[in-house]
C-alpha cells in the first residue's frame, strides 16, 4: 500500500544520491533541498513499505499555487502514483484559498498532458523553447 506523507529533509537526504538515476535528472540536490526548506513550498513523498517511490511538491504564490514537480521512481512508474501525488496536491492547493493550481509541462510528454487532463486541467497557454531552448512548455491550470 502506497501512503503520501509530507516530505522531511530526512527523506531527501534518503533520496538525494539516486535523484538522477533513479527519478529524472531535472534537479539537482541543491535546488530540491532550497525547495524543501523555502516556507512557501511543500512537498509531499509517496511511499511503499518506507521506500520511497515518489514525490511532487507546490509553491504558494501571491495569485496562485503552482505545481513544481511531480516525479515517480522510474522503476515504478505505471502503478498510479502519480495520481495520488496529484490528487494530495490538488487538496494542498485548495487548502490555501487560492482559486487555482497551475503548472507547465513538456509538450512531449505525453502521459503527464493526460494525467493532468484527467483532473480538470485546461491548457492556458505555451512557452516557446523553455525546455533545453527546444521543446516548448505547456501552461495548464485548473479553476477551483
């Protein structure tokens, strides 16, 4: 069984080593750890049988909140993880009184343009050549 709990610096120390073999290589150490200790970010870890298998987080901004990152273990990916760290953030966000919770993806992925889709998020708008200077990102956002 898979439970989402909030995200301690313990656990990024856990993961901090196999964040680029293990997870993606979108972030260093550094920048999840200035994430994990800035007031206006929270981050959530799932976890299976202490192991952890993925995590996401959001920041609360003055107009909105907005996702940063949802990340599963690639070697778990395909098991709805991912749809439970959505569907805990989506609370986070509402928790706030914020009126929405907004993102931006890859226009190449794909699977994360669905699974977004599939809880309500509507694309607002694009970011040309964000990702790498080539691939252009996706602003999605969902009212609440």
């Amino acid at each position: 069984m898979i439970k989402i709990e909030k995200m301690s610096l313990l656990d990024f120390e856990t993961i901090k080593d196999s964040l680029q073999s293990e997870f993606d290589d979108f972030w260093t150490q550094s920048i999840l750890k200035s994430e994990l200790e800035n007031e206006n970010s929270k981050y959530i870890v799932a976890k299976e049988n202490q192991n952890i298998v993925g995590f996401a987080g959001i920041i609360i901004l003055p107009d909105d909140v907005e996702i940063t990152n949802i990340v599963t273990k690639k070697s778990e990916r395909k098991k709805g993880i991912g749809n439970l760290l959505l569907d805990k953030l989506i609370i986070m966000a509402r928790e706030t009184g914020k009126d929405n919770i907004s993102l931006e993806v890859n226009e190449k992925n794909i699977i994360a343009i669905n699974l977004y889709k599939k809880f309500g998020f509507e694309t607002v708008g694009r970011r040309k050549k964000y990702y790498n200077q080539k691939d252009d990102a996706i602003i999605m956002t969902k009212n609440f």
